[in-house]
C-alpha cells in the first residue's frame, strides 16, 4: 500500500470512529446507559473486525495523543477556589493512595495466584491509576455537590500522573530491584519536578496570551501548552500527565484573572470541551479494541484475585486514608469556628486566609471605561464549607473505575518483559469488570449517598416557592 492510499485509510478510519462515537454516544444517552461503557462494548464488538481496517493499538495513541487533551481540558476547568477545601484529599488519594493500592493488588497476586512478587507489583502499578469517567458523567447529570465531584475528578487528574510514575518504577524493579527508600524519592522528586515544570508554563503562557489579541492563535497556543508541556516533561524522563495538569490549572486560575478576555476565555472552554469530548469517545474505543476477550479466560483465577484486591485497595484508600482525612478536616473546621468565635492567633490567621483568597474561583466579568473588551475574572466561589457527610466516602469507594491509563500502561509493556501476555489480561480483565459492574451502577450509587448534607437540602427547601 502507497504513502497516500495509507493516509487515505487513515482518513476513512478517523472519520468512521468519529460517526461511530457520536452514535454510540447518543444511543447510550436515550437509554440511560454510562456512554463510556457503550462505547466500550462497542470497541470490543468492533475488535473482531478491525483487522481488515488495519487498527493499530499503540500506548502512544493514548499516553500522548488522547490523555493529555483529557487532562489539559479537566484542569483547566478546574477552579481552584472549589478545589482548596478537598486539596488534602486529593493528596491522599493521589499520592499514599496509589501505593496502597498497587501494593494491595501486588500482595494479593503473589500470596493469592502465586505470581512472581516483581511481576505483581507492575500489574497493581497499572492498576493504581483511577478513570471515573463514567461516575463524573453521573455526577453532572444529578448535580452531586461541588465538593464531591471536584474530589472525585480532581483525583482522576492527578493519579493518572503518579501512577504513570508507581509503573515506570515498577518495570525498572524487575530488571533491577530497588529499596522503599530509592522508590520513595524518585516518586516525590519525578512529582516536585513536573510540579514545577508546569507551573512554569502555566506562568509564561498565562502572560503572552492576553497580549496576542487574536482568540484563534490563543487556542493555537494553548494546544502547544497542553501538549509541549507533556512532551518536554517525558522526553526528560518527568511525567508529562502531571505537568500538564498544573498546566492547565495554572492557565484556568492565574491565566484568566491576569487578562484573558471574555470571548478568548469562552472560545477555549468551547474547544477544549469538544477536544475532550472526541478524546475521552477515542479513548473507550480504544479500550475496547485492546482488550482480547478469549484472552482472560486463560488467567480468570489471577483475574479474580486482582478484582478483590482492587476493590479491598479502594476500600481502604476511601475508609481509612481518606477517612482519617475527613476527620482532620472535620477538626480544622471546628477550630477555625473557635478562632471565628474570637478565640484564633488572628495576625497569622488573616494573613494565610487573605492570600487563598487571593487565589480566582468563579467568572466575574469586569469591563474598564477605556471600551476595551471585557477582562474574565474568577472570583472565589460561595462557600460550600460544613460537615463531610460519611456517606460520601461510598461513592469515592465506588468511583475507582479503571479504564484508559491502565489499557494504555498494559499495551505499554516491553515486548521482551516476563509474562507479558498474561499481565495484560490481568489488567484487561479487571478493567472490563470495573466499567461493566461498577459503571452501570454509578448512578445507584450516587443518586443515594452522593447528595448534599441534609442542612444543605433543608436550606435550599427553604428557599424555594411554595407550590
């Protein structure tokens, strides 16, 4: 086949997924059904006929290609303001959580299915990473408060990055075992690094865009941003998924408050949501495609080991990490009403308390006298502060889907690694199980325990007309 019958495939292929996604899509939605499970189920119906369309699977298609646009897009509608009250949370969950759970799924692989102990770490690496996709989409459609969804989504962002990291270690401790302490550094050094590195982009693109004056090279630009960040964080041997999610909150906090206009403000959420919206249909596709199903039967039983100890990891992260989280936070809140009260170091208190709440949060469009288009500003958000129901904590338990990432780790494999087969069907075997069981069961579970504390719903019972 010639160069240019290739592209003209290619071309066919792309338009044909596209068709596809948007069809699946919108029969998911009339039938209530989690569109990333349909588009899933698609993917693996359509595997069986995708070798005449020559479909190639590859981790960059997904490492590179679609998650960075997945996360540029979920970062940069972050806002900060509704993030700080959970940032412990997500900390706990992002950082100790991922190791807590690739070492649950490790354990149990070796003690439980006999597996090398090197081998079992790399498939609970690839596993540590969350994808709640489907659980979000919930969140959205039943209007979950702010507080728990942020958590959920901003968890998603940030664990894809250190679990990227957990895999990358993992692979290199079976060639060459290293101890705790070597692990340890190179996870939080790999995190402060790539912490930085994005926040310097954000920085820089946050103080050229407003001075382009053209909202089409603005977007041009932000595209460079959420990818060049990516690509110069992994080609020095960073993680780019992490960079690139500083990135884009930086460029949607800093950024708009420091002179982004209105229409420049509105044309990148416009973009990016659609940007986002074709990766996240690609990336389920894709998920369905990877994964050979007449593959798992041959390891059901590591398969069955692995989705115990998934869910025992999520269960402790959620119940215990996040749970003693809860508590400090609960503690905090009391105390900061005590210093409210008139009891507090006030000097200390008000200067930490001024400076967060310097950080933007909401739209807040202010227009100057000169006639110059209007300037976004992002406000801090009303305050959404008050008891951390404890049923909340079921629905982050239920919320650890797997999906993208660990599809794309698993096809990430070296070709000469141990077992590589059968680690991959471990980890496809669990993923199918995660949006088939758990996805489908979102909305059950949110709609009962992912809603607002009572004194919330009694105000706003409250406030709304007698009929």
């Amino acid at each position: 086949m010639s160069s240019g019958e290739t592209t003209l495939e290619l071309i066919r292929i792309f338009v044909l997924l596209v068709g596809a996604a948007a069809l699946v899509t919108l029969l998911a939605r009339r039938i209530h059904l989690p569109y990333t499970v349909a588009l899933v189920a698609f993917g693996l119906v359509a595997g069986a006929f995708a070798a005449p369309l020559s479909i190639s699977i590859t981790p960059e298609l997904v490492l590179v290609v679609l998650l960075p646009a997945l996360v540029f897009e979920a970062s940069y509608q972050t806002d900060f303001a509704k993030l700080r009250p959970v940032l412990g949370g997500v900390f706990t969950l992002a950082g100790p959580g991922v190791f807590v759970s690739a070492a649950i799924v490790a354990l149990a692989l070796k003690y439980g299915a006999g597996m090398p102990g090197g081998e079992a770490f790399v498939v609970g690496a690839m596993l540590s990473a969350t994808d709640p996709a489907a659980v979000i989409a919930t969140f959205k459609r039943l209007k979950s408060p702010r507080r728990l969804s942020t958590l959920v989504e901003a968890e998603s962002v940030f664990n894809d990055g250190t679990g990227i990291v957990i895999f990358a270690i993992a692979v290199a401790f079976v060639s060459r075992p290293v101890g705790p302490v070597e692990i340890g550094f190179t996870f939080v050094s790999v995190a402060v690094i790539s912490t930085v590195m994005g926040a310097v982009a954000g920085y820089v693109a946050s103080r050229i865009l407003p001075s382009v004056g053209d909202h089409l090279i603005e977007i041009s630009l932000s595209v460079v941003l959420a990818y060049g960040t990516y690509l110069v964080a992994d080609a020095l041997h960073q993680s780019g998924i992490i960079a690139t999610a500083v990135a884009g909150i930086v460029l949607g906090n800093y950024g708009t408050s420091h002179g982004l206009t209105a229409r420049t403000s509105e044309a990148l959420e416009t973009v990016w949501e659609f940007v986002a919206f074709l990766a996240t249909a690609f990336v389920f596709l894709v998920v369905g495609f990877a994964i050979p199903v007449r593959a798992l039967a041959n390891v059901a039983i590591p398969i069955g080991w692995a989705i115990l100890a998934a869910l025992v990891g999520r269960a402790v992260i959620a119940y215990l990490l996040l749970g003693l989280w809860r508590l400090a936070h609960l503690r905090m809140q009391k105390r900061q009403r005590s210093w409210a009260a008139g009891r507090r170091p006030k000097a200390a208190f008000d200067r930490a308390r001024r400076a967060l709440d310097r950080w933007p949060g909401t739209p807040n469009i202010q227009t100057a006298d000169t006639g110059a288009e209007p300037i976004v500003h992002r406000a801090s958000a009303p305050s959404d502060d008050g008891p951390w129901p404890f049923e909340w904590l079921h629905v982050v338990f239920w919320s650890g889907l797997r999906g993208a990432v660990s599809t794309a780790l698993a096809l990430s494999l070296p070709v000469d690694f141990p077992n590589r087969a059968n680690l991959q069907a471990i980890t496809f075997g669990v993923v199918l199980f995660t949006l088939v069981f758990q996805a489908t069961t979102a909305d059950v579970v949110v709609s009962r325990w992912g809603r607002k504390p009572k004194r919330h719903r009694e105000a706003a019972d409250a406030m709304s007309p007698t009929p």
